[in-house]
C-alpha cells in the first residue's frame, strides 16, 4: 500500500471491523519525521509516542523533528538519515519509534488484529522496523518483493531479546563473501528490561507455488500462510517467468507460467489469501471456493476516505472510475527494484514519461539503492533512478537508468508528505494501485462522491450483488476477508 497509503487509521479501521488492518512499514521514518515537522495537529502522534518504552529516545527524536508551529509551504522538509549497512543510533530510533507509532495508533482502542507489510527488496531498515512494531504487539508481519526466508527466524530471535541478523544482498560480493545486517534488542533498551515479545504471524506474499514451498521448507523459522498475489495487484509485481517479454502499449506480457498452481500452495497445509482482483463482490466466494481462507484487498481501500491519499488525488481517481476511464500501466522499468511497478495514470503525477523527465534527479531518501562491492571489498550504495552521472561513477551501467523514478520521493508526495524542491516545486505524486481501480466506484452510495472502508468491507462480505439494481444481498455473509 505505498508509504503512509495504508496509515494506522485504515488499518484501525478494518480491524474494527472484524478483519486485518494491515499498516504500510514502508519508509516510516520518512512519515514520521515530516508530520512531526507539520506540527502534528491532532496531537495523534504525540499521544502514541507518549507509550513508548524509552522517553529518552523519544525526547531526542522530537528535539530533531517536531515543529510546534507547522513550518511553511516553501520550506523543506528535514531530511531523515539515508538507510546503510551499519545505521547510526539516529537512523535506528526514528525507525523503531516510527513502527511504534503507527501499529501503536492502529490496534489502540479494539480487540481486533494488525498487521505490518514490508518489502525483501528494503532491507536496510527491516529489523529495526520489525522491532518497533513487535513493541507495539503486532499481531501479523506480510513480506514480498523477494524472498523473504530469514525473516521467520528473526522475529523469533527478536521476540526473544535476542539478536537478529539478516543476510544483505551486495551486487558484486565474491563467492566467499557475506554482508549482514544485526539488530540488538538489549543493546537498543539501553538496560530497560524488555521481556519476551509477542511473536507475529508470519505470512509470505508469493506469486508461485514454487516461491511458497521455498518458504515452506527452506525458512529460518515457522512460516504460517501465504498471501498468494496476482499480477493485476498494485505496487510491485513479480516478474513474469522467462524472457521479458512486452506488449504493443510496453507492459510486461504474463502468461500461463506465471498462474500460481493452488493445488501445490494448498498441498503444504498452510492457509493462503488470494490477491489481485479481488476487491469486488463475489470474489470472496471465488476464493473460497478453492481452498483460500480468503481475500486480500488493497486498491479498494486504497481510495476510501480513510486513506492517506491526498482528497484531491482519490476525488480524481473516483471520478475516472465513474467514468469507465481509470488506467493503470504495468511499467516495467519504472522502479529501481527491478521489479515491473504498478502506476495510475493521473494528470500531474510523474507517471508519464514527459513529467517525470522535467524532475532534476535527485537520491535523498535513499530506501531502493542497491549496495554494490567497491574495488576495495568496502560497501557503496548506488540507485538507477539518481543522478544518471553519479550512477555510472559507481559502476552501474547507464542503460540500467531509463526510464527509472525516484519512488521513494514519489510515494511520500501521494500522501501529502513530498518534499519541497523550490518556493514554488513540490515532488509531484506516483500513485500505485492494481487493476481494480476501474472498479473503485461500485463503493459509491448514490449522490456521495466518497465511500469509507465500512463501505468496502459491507460490499464485499455480501455474497452476490443484484445485477439490476447493484444492491447487495444481505442474506449471506461469509466469514471472513
């Protein structure tokens, strides 16, 4: 759900309805940071950071941050440290404090579950962000974007006050070569005793049955489900299987390869949730239908009023949908990941290639650069979508630079957060969602230009909808999305 898309109030939200409120991990810090610098208006943030274990970290975190009064339009933001293999004490605090904060936000006043979604492609930042959230008690971890198979065994070890290591993935390592990255719960409590840990459920979000045996079998720890992910679902997507090939309008062409085999994913005994497409009624009874336990849902959510897309980015997208005319385009080159990337086609966004190409290339917050081996056995950080010049002086290839975006700065300007570049620039938005962005509109009550996550949820625990009227049938609802 991009950065800050599915905040602590969507995720609040779901979960007082019964089912996972799932919260965005990506780039917290970033969040954080910047909405304190806004003045934290609501007092939200202030409030959570107020339960958090250790005043002293967050004493320094809002010394560094927090504005009293908002600061002015055409002041930059501050920056927040660049994420590298060995993060100073300044890094760690704001990313603990910041997965705090939000799973803190999120399960604060109900009974209901939560849960924190990261990427294997960011690894910088993954224990530290699993910590805090363990100290807020989240109830779920959901990775994807690679293979995530050393995070079962952290969050045993971090639950456990133990120290936490992850293998670093450095372009260039010679063969006998390993880079980690360690986390040290006791070390971070600076002698505060800590206890045991709830440890979370872990689901892995695959798009193969080959991917999902990988972490069945082959995980440092327990693995306990899956969230098995199609490739109309927004954000990063899998790479189809084979040789890229593209289609006349440039997207990834996905073919029969690249349909996950639920007969082996439900062989392994371990429940899964089908995503992509899914957002619409009916769908859940699909699921089930095939042995899912049952749906995740993400682009629906994604415009409903208790996003964090800015209103005036949802209000567009609604009214796309309402007029048969929102798009998505599979851009296969857009992230520095690697991996095809999923972008609404909205007017003043930099998902058009003229757009983007007016933005001066700039890499200041850092999450998706790749580290690479320098000549002399030290670590380097570099990104396809920074300075074309600075990419090359690092070794990368220049071709590996086309058509490239900054989507660590795009994301954060979907939401409200981008970053001042001159008196009169902001970063314009990169908005991602999945196919069923068409849909959005079903969620309309007549005469309202805006639907609340309650909506999302009525609708698609409903079993079938009345094709005459679009009314939903009360009369079933399953058990669970």
């Amino acid at each position: 759900m991009g950065v800050a898309v599915s905040g602590w109030l969507l995720a609040r939200t779901v979960a007082e309805h019964g089912q996972l409120g799932v919260v965005s991990g990506t780039a917290l810090a970033v969040t954080l940071a910047r909405r304190l610098q806004l003045g934290d208006s609501d007092g939200r943030l202030r409030h959570a950071l107020r339960h958090f274990p250790l005043p002293g970290v967050v004493e320094r975190i809002l010394d560094a941050y927090f504005r009293p009064v908002t600061k002015a339009e055409s002041e930059p933001y501050r920056l927040t440290p660049m994420p590298v293999l060995a993060p100073g004490r300044g890094f760690l605090e704001l990313t603990v404090l910041a997965n705090f904060a939000e799973v803190f936000l999120a399960k604060e006043g109900h009974r209901g579950v939560v849960g924190v979604n990261l990427l294997e492609k960011i690894q910088l930042p993954t224990l530290p962000s699993l910590f805090g959230a363990m100290l807020a008690g989240v109830d779920y971890v959901l990775m994807g974007a690679g293979i995530p198979r050393a995070i079962p065994g952290a969050l045993d070890r971090l639950s456990k006050g133990e120290v936490a290591e992850l293998k670093i993935d450095v372009q260039g390592a010679e063969a006998n070569e390993e880079f980690h990255s360690k986390f040290d719960p006791m070390a971070f409590m600076e002698g505060t005793p800590l206890g045991e840990l709830k440890r979370p459920y872990f689901l892995g979000i695959v798009g193969s049955a080959t991917l999902a045996m990988t972490l069945a079998k082959k995980s440092s720890g327990r693995v306990d489900g899956f969230v098995v992910e199609g490739d109309t679902a927004g954000g990063h997507n899998a790479p189809p299987r084979g040789a890229l090939q593209l289609s006349a309008a440039g997207e990834p062409i996905y073919g029969p390869r690249d349909i996950p085999d639920l007969e082996k994913i439900r062989a392994l005994g371990l429940p899964f949730w089908l995503a992509g497409s899914y957002g619409r009624p009916g769908r859940l009874r699909d699921a089930l239908a095939v042995g899912a336990a049952g749906i995740q849902v993400g682009t629906a959510f994604a415009f409903c009023e208790e996003s964090g897309i800015s209103p005036e980015l949802k209000e567009r997208a609604i009214a796309l949908s309402r007029a048969g005319e929102a798009r998505v385009f599979t851009d296969p080159v857009a992230s520095p990941t690697g991996f095809p990337f999923k972008v609404v086609e909205l007017d003043g966004t930099i998902s058009g290639a003229d757009e983007y190409a007016e933005r001066e290339r700039i890499c200041d917050l850092g999450y998706l650069r790749h580290l690479y081996r320098r000549e002399d056995g030290s670590v380097g950080y570099r990104c396809p979508s920074e300075p074309v010049e600075d990419y090359v002086r690092k070794g990368g290839a220049r071709e590996d630079t086309v058509g490239r975006k900054c989507v660590c700065n795009g994301l954060p300007a979907t939401v409200g957060l981008g970053q001042v570049r001159t008196v009169t620039e902001l970063e314009l938005p990169l908005v991602t969602a999945g196919n069923d962005v068409r849909d959005i509109a079903q969620f309309l009550a007549p005469g309202r230009m805006s639907y609340r996550a309650a909506d999302v949820i009525r609708c698609l625990l409903r079993e079938e909808v009345v094709p005459a009227t679009g009314a939903v049938n009360p009369e079933r609802v399953p058990d669970s999305v």
